[in-house]
C-alpha cells in the first residue's frame, strides 16, 4: 500500500481536493467518500500516462 498526501476542502456543498504530487489536477466530490475515490482515479490516470505532460512537484537540496 502507498500513501499520499492530499489538500481538500470544503467549497459551498462540494469536496475539492489535489494529491500534493500533482497540485495541477484538481477533482471534487458530493462528499469526502466521493472525494477521495476521485482522488485514487485521477493518480491513477496520472501514472499511466492517460494525461499527456503531467507536472510534478519535486525537492531539490542546495547548500
């Protein structure tokens, strides 16, 4: 099992959210439940190369 971080938060009556991996793509839900398997859908998409030029969020170390 992986885990990863994810921003959501509440706007009106729907649950909008992006994994911390991927600010760019962003999905909603009626509720969490809805959210977080929108979430695991859109990872999905991610790493299977379905969506074309995905941006990623990295660290880099400078002294």
């Amino acid at each position: 099992m992986m885990l990863l971080k994810y921003t959501y938060w509440q706007d009106g009556e729907m649950w909008l959210g992006y994994l911390e991996e991927y600010p760019d793509y962003m999905t909603q839900g009626e509720n969490m439940e809805e959210l977080l398997e929108n979430l695991k859908d859109i990872y999905q998409e991610l790493i299977s190369d379905a969506i074309p030029s995905v941006r990623h969020v990295a660290e880099l170390a400078v002294a």
